[in-house]
C-alpha cells in the first residue's frame, strides 16, 4: 500500500469526513491547535531560555526544566492529537503539500533531538546548578530546539498556502459539505 | 477608504507569511508567558516558585511579545482593511484582545503580585486563559466565516 493509499484511505475514515463536512469543526481543532501551541509552546522557549542563561537566571535550572517536563508532554500530546485530526481530514491534500512534509521532516528531528540530548542535557539539569556555569552542550541543544520549534511554527503556517491540486484530488472529498451559516438579517442592517 | 491594492506590503506575496510568522512568534510569547502565570495560579508547572515571581521573571518576555504582535498585527490589518472591518470574527477577536491585554495589567497584574492563590487564584487564571482563548478562537475563525 502507497503512502498516497494510505492518505486517501485516513481522509475517508468516518471521523476525517465528519471534520470535513463540517464548516466549523476544522476551524474549532485548529484554534484548539492554536491555543496549545502558545500555551505549551513557551514551556519549550522558557526552558531552552533557561538554559541559555536568558531568562529567569536567577532560579535554578533544575526548577524551570524538571517542573516543566511534565505540563510540556500533556501539551505535546494535545497539540499532536489537534495535529493529526486536522491532518487526516485533509489527508490526500496535504500528500501535495510541501509544508506538511517539511514540517514532519522536521518533527522527526525533534525525535532525533530528544534521543541525542534528552539523557545528555534534559535530564541532568540539577547538575548545571552544581557546575560554575551550563555547558556548551545543553546550550547547543536549546538553541537547536528554538531554532527546529521555530521553523516547524512557519512550516505548520506555510501549509495553507500551498493551494490544493483539484486535478489530483477525488472532488467529493476536497470541498466541505456545508458553508458557513446565512448572515442574521438583524445583525447585518447598518 | 483604504484601498488593499495601494498598500505597498501587498507587493510582494512573501510579506504576509512573514508578518504572519511575526505575529504567531510575538502571540506565543505574550500568551504563554502569560500562560505560565495563570498554571501557577491552578497548581501546574513552575511549582517551585510563586505566581508572582513568575510573573515578575517573564514580564519583559510578555512586553516583547506584545510589542511584537502591536507592531504586526496592524500591518496584516492593513493588507485588506475593509474585510478585517467588517469581519465579525476579526471583530470578536479585538473585543477579546482589548479585554484580555486590560484585564493582565490591571486587575490580574495586581492579585499576582499581592500573592493570590487559592479559590480566587483559580478564578483570576480562568478568566485570563478564557479571554486569550477567545482572542485564538477569533483570529483562526477570520478565514472561516
């Protein structure tokens, strides 16, 4: 089975064409989206900021990452899960789209990031507060975190401009079942 | 009447994605600092520390990104004026903004620092994250309705 099989098969999932067949459900996941975004988002830019010694030097680095670990995977989880909603609904279109593979490409070398600094950096916060100042290490891995968190935001943001190739697409499937509401007269006479 | 075409930043189709870009960078900044505050307040991450420190800490970080999205959200305003205008979402959203950005530096500004917590924390936390939501819900929302 294709990847493009397998796209089309996650959009034509009972819950991909629920989400698209409505006018607001799409837009209500994605400011969901939105909010987890910032919300858990600056967990990640305070604790890479920490580690830079940009923010709130004054607490130790342990206090900022350790108490941080926790909330930052809730995030995640809620972010991915808006994330793969959202994506399957459009599944087929976003296969075209060069943003989506870009930012999972870029996803994946959040995991890679994870799996090389997490036990070398992440875990070991409490002994940056021992030594005189935080390794070259740990500031390496937090500035490749904002810098990978940042291009993954203007990634994410690129996929809507990335208009769909209708010729490609099956056509019941791209367009939304249902517009948004008529205007209220009432609220519409000026 | 402003007219979309005359606007020099729509000549060129890169301009709004970047201020777009701007615009999430300085929102993420102002509303997760912000953020940061009101999970105190509810008992959720930097434990280690009060509300108010917090707040004290990131302060510059929450000006800087509300400088950050003063500055862009104006100029994506002005890359199509009239449909902003009459946008009822666009609208929604700057009632929430106006309410949101008041609210944390007054009332919310002052029960942080004189070390709220408790019953009272949790509702000063509600209201803050319920208004910054509806400023997310609003924006989002502009290209749907």
């Amino acid at each position: 089975m294709s990847l493009l099989t397998c796209a089309q098969w996650l959009q034509s999932t009972g819950w991909a064409t629920a989400i698209r067949g409505s006018w607001y459900v799409y837009p209500v996941i994605l400011s969901l989206h939105m909010t987890a975004i910032s919300l858990f988002g600056a967990m990640i830019v305070v604790t890479d900021l920490r580690l830079l010694g940009i923010v709130m030097r004054k607490r130790p680095v342990a206090d900022v990452v350790d108490e941080l670990r926790i909330p930052k995977r809730i995030g995640f989880v809620l972010v991915a899960t808006c994330g793969a909603l959202l994506a399957s609904s459009k599944a087929e279109e976003y296969y075209y789209n060069p943003f989506f593979w870009t930012k999972m490409s870029l996803l994946a070398l959040v995991a890679v990031h994870a799996l090389v600094f997490r036990g070398s950096v992440y875990s070991r916060a409490a002994e940056f507060d021992q030594a005189a100042r935080i390794p070259g290490k740990a500031k390496l891995a937090a500035s490749l975190s904002l810098l990978l968190w940042f291009c993954i935001a203007c990634a994410g943001r690129g996929i809507g401009y990335i208009e769909p190739p209708l010729d490609k697409l099956h056509a019941s499937l791209a367009q939304p079942v249902s517009g948004p509401p008529a205007p209220i007269p009432w609220l519409e006479r000026r | 009447m402003f007219l979309a075409e005359a606007n020099p930043l729509n000549g060129s189709p890169l301009v709004f994605p970047i201020l777009e870009c701007m615009h999430i960078v300085g929102w993420a900044l102002l509303v997760g600092t912000i953020g940061l505050v009101d999970f105190r307040l509810l008992g959720v991450g930097l434990r280690r520390q009060t509300a108010a420190e917090t707040a004290k800490d990131l302060a510059p970080w929450t000006l800087l990104g509300l400088a950050i999205i003063l500055l862009s959200g104006p100029l994506l305003f002005s890359s199509d004026p009239d449909m902003y205008y009459l946008n009822r979402s666009f609208q929604f959203k700057m009632v929430c903004f106006v309410l949101a950005v008041t609210f944390n530096y007054t009332f919310h500004r002052k029960m942080v620092r004189a070390g709220v917590s408790g019953g009272a924390g949790v509702a000063v936390a509600c209201v803050s994250l319920l208004l910054w939501v509806g400023v997310v819900f609003g924006g989002i929302f502009i290209a749907f309705v």
